[in-house]
C-alpha cells in the first residue's frame, strides 16, 4: 500500500485502496485572512457553532497589515468570528504563514488529517499528515461538521539519491515539477523518499510538500521518522504523544518489490549527485532549467521568504551569501521570515543585521510579494528571481513583469551580481 491508502485507512479503521470515494473526521481545519470571510458566509448556512473550537485555527497572514480597506474589513469580519466561536488557535497577524505555524505550534502530527483553506496546505504531508487544501465552501461545511468527502488518491512516487551539498529542497522539488509537469499529479498524491529525501531536515522537506499542488497533487507526503520527531518535540508535542506516535508509525510498501509495481501510479526516480542547482522560468514552476542555462539574466527583485523558503535554514543559506556583500545597485531584496520564531531566531543570529547591511528590506512575517498584493508589487518590464512557488503571469501584480524561482542559495548570490548566477566566492 502507499502511504496515502496507510493514513487514510488507519483514519477509517478499514483498509482503503485509491479510487474508493471516504467521509473522513477533520483532525485539524485551517483558513487565513484571505479565505475566512467566504468560508463563514457557507459555515453560517448550515450551523451557529463550529464543530469543534480547539481544532480550529486562524490565522493572519496573507494582507498584513492590511494595505486597503476592503483587506481590513475581511479582517474585521474574521475577527468577529474567530471571538464568536470562541476559537483560541487565532493567529492575529505577525505571528507568520499559515504553513510554518501550524507545524511550529504543534498542530501538525502524523497519521492525521489537516483541512486547509489554502492550496499549499499539502506541506503538512511532509510530517506524515494527509493535509490538503480545501475551497471557502468545503471549508465552511468541514467547520460546521468536521468532515469532509475525499477520494483515496493514487500515488506518484518521487525517489531521489544522491548527495550533493549545492543541492536544497528547493532544487529537488523544481526538477520534479519539470519532471511530472503542472498537472502531472492532479488529484494524486505524491509521496518523496529515498536517501536524498531522508537527509534532508524538516525545513527542506516541506519545501518539498509545498509544492505538490504545484504540478496538481493533493498531498506530498514523507514517512515520519526521527527527523519529524525531533521537530515535534521541539514544537511542544509532549514525550507520551511521540512516543504513541513512533509505535503507530505508518511506512510505504514501496520497496517492497512485490507490492510496488501495482500500487503506485507511476515513479520519478533521479539522482542529485551530479545535478545542477534549478531555475523555474515564466510562467509557471514547471518551466525549469539547469541555471547555467540562464545564467546572467539580468534582476530587478529578489524576495527571499515564503512558506516555501522563508525558514531558519533557508535565511542561514542566504545570509552566509550576503554577509559582508552589498546587494546589486538595480536590485531590491526583500527578506521576510515565515514566521515570529524564525525571525527573533534571525535576530539572535546576527542574520537579520547581515540582511540589514547588504541593503536588504525586512517585513513583518507574512506572505509579503509572494502573491502580489503588496510589499513588492513588480513595475513594468521588472524581472523578479524569487524563493516562492508560483511564478504565474502577474503574480506579483504586474501582468507586465517576469518572476523566476529558485532556492534561497542561487537568490541571494543573484541579489548581488544583478544576474541570476551560481557563483559566489564563497563556493
Ligand atoms: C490566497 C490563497 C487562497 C492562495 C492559495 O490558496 O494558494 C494563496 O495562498 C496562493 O499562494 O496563491
Ligand atoms: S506565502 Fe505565498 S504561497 Fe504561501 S500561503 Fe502565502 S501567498 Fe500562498
């Protein structure tokens, strides 16, 4: 069985094979500031109180704080309604992306299954969690009965070896966007493994799980091991839950050769030893190219930060980079932590000050110009190289602009140059 039938069977207390169509309990639901207003107009139809106030949590991340009025006012309603409900998992703003707090206050565990009103919810599967994003109207009806529908997804499996020490999450998740395609995955999970997946640590492996939706996958999920576990401990998940959880430890069957070849749909295998670090181009995650291949192209932005790569070790990366560097005259970086714990991390560090001096810009953890609304909205004929996952025409506001992706690594050797490189004394 995949790691997909395994969670979702032990949630039923049944075996389930893909295909079959389940009613599943919610363990935990989440919506943010952009999604909460749309989910309570459906939740107000069907109930008064939400199913269960504990497993409920909001947060504000996307438009703070906010730059109109209309945001503002989605923000009033959300507030009214996280006060109503009662719901204490309210996260009013500063606090961080949805994705790195769930994980970082302890509301992600393995074996569960996490609802969210945001597409990149599937970066929970990194810690073994069925996690999925949800539209405004199944949100408002899973906070009303704390269910949902779902059809036992068919898996892809993302086998990856190799070491290579110029090789990060994020270069790893863009080749297999290049590999599988934009909608390569739809309505399938992926499930990444192997030795390369194995040593990476919880930061990079989200990196992974974020962007399964990417090429249209429902979940990106990784067996949990002592790497999840250690991360749990540390975000406050008492010793007796991890201990319960390492014995109900869920594993794939993939390397069981009997069973491999019927229960997975297809598998992606590649090897990172002699791979070159990877550049998604415009317009979308799946046009990657090995960054030799576009090498020089001239920057206007650089944003390092996001639920894809605004981590602790992303900013380490960037700043060992940008330490004692200036950023690049035709350049604005912009640095955002994911969340308030990365950033007073990023603080005690000294990363923040090496940010500061290289001349880069510093927001409140959020969003920020991962979407477009503000902080860094492109001008005409601008060229961004950016940590995020998305890089659709326009998505940093300017259907007129062109947006790059790439790990933290290549974009802050880029901030400097003025050009997108892989080159850095420091190599
Ligand atoms: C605004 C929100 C609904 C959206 C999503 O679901 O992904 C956003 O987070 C994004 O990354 O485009
Ligand atoms: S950081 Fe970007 S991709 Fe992640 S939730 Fe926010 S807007 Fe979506």
């Amino acid at each position: 069985m995949t790691l997909a039938e395994k969670i979702i069977s032990k949630k039923m207390g049944r075996e389930v094979v893909a295909g079959e169509t389940v009613e599943v309990d919610v363990d935990i639901a989440m919506t943010h500031d952009g999604t909460t207003p749309l989910t309570v107009k459906t939740f107000e139809k069907i109930a008064d109180k939400v199913w269960n106030p504990e497993k409920v949590v909001i947060v504000f991340d996307h438009n703070i704080p906010a730059n109109t009025s209309k945001a503002a006012n989605m923000q009033v309603l959300t507030r009214n309604f996280v006060n109503e409900q009662g719901i204490k998992n309210y996260y009013k703003g500063g606090e961080g992306i949805c994705h790195q707090l769930l994980p970082e206050k302890g509301h992600v565990l393995p074996n569960t299954v996490i609802a969210g009103g945001d597409s990149h919810t599937c970066t929970h599967g990194a810690f073994g969690a069925f996690a999925t994003g949800f539209g405004a109207t199944d949100m408002g009806y899973i906070y009303a009965m704390g269910k949902t529908w779902l059809k036992v997804p068919e898996t892809i499996r993302v086998e990856v070896s190799g070491v290579n020490e110029r090789i990060y999450g994020k270069d790893i998740i863009l080749k297999t966007c290049k590999e599988i395609g934009r909608s390569g995955a739809t309505y399938m999970a992926l499930e990444y493994g192997g030795n390369a997946v194995k040593n990476l640590d919880m930061d990079d492996r989200m990196t992974l799980s974020n962007m399964a939706i990417e090429m249209g996958g429902k979940t990106g999920l990784i067996e949990a091991d002592d790497t999840t576990y250690e991360y749990l401990a540390l975000a406050g998940v008492n010793s007796s839950k991890i201990a319960e959880l390492k014995k109900e430890r869920l594993t794939s069957d993939y390397y069981d050769e009997k069973i491999q070849n019927d229960a997975y749909h297809g598998v992606l295998e590649f090897d990172i030893t002699d791979m070159e670090e990877q550049v998604a181009c415009p317009h979308h995650p799946d046009n990657v190219t090995d960054v030799s291949n576009i090498k020089g192209l001239e920057i206007n932005q650089v944003f390092i930060g996001s639920c894809t790569n605004g981590k602790i070790n992303d900013l380490r990366v960037a700043a060992k980079y940008l330490k004692n560097n200036e950023v690049h005259r035709n350049v604005r970086l912009i640095v955002i932590p994911a969340s308030k714990a990365i950033f007073n991390q990023a603080i005690a560090e000294g990363l923040i000050n090496t940010f500061v001096d290289a001349g880069a810009m510093i927001c409140t953890p959020g969003c920020g110009p991962c979407l477009g609304a503000h902080q860094g909205v492109l001008g005409d004929g601008e060229v961004a190289l950016s940590t995020t996952n998305r890089n659709f025409k326009g998505r940093m506001g300017n259907l007129n602009s062109d947006v790059y992706l790439s790990s933290p690594a290549v974009a802050a050797m880029s901030a400097i140059k003025g050009y997108i490189t892989n080159e850095h004394e420091k190599y």
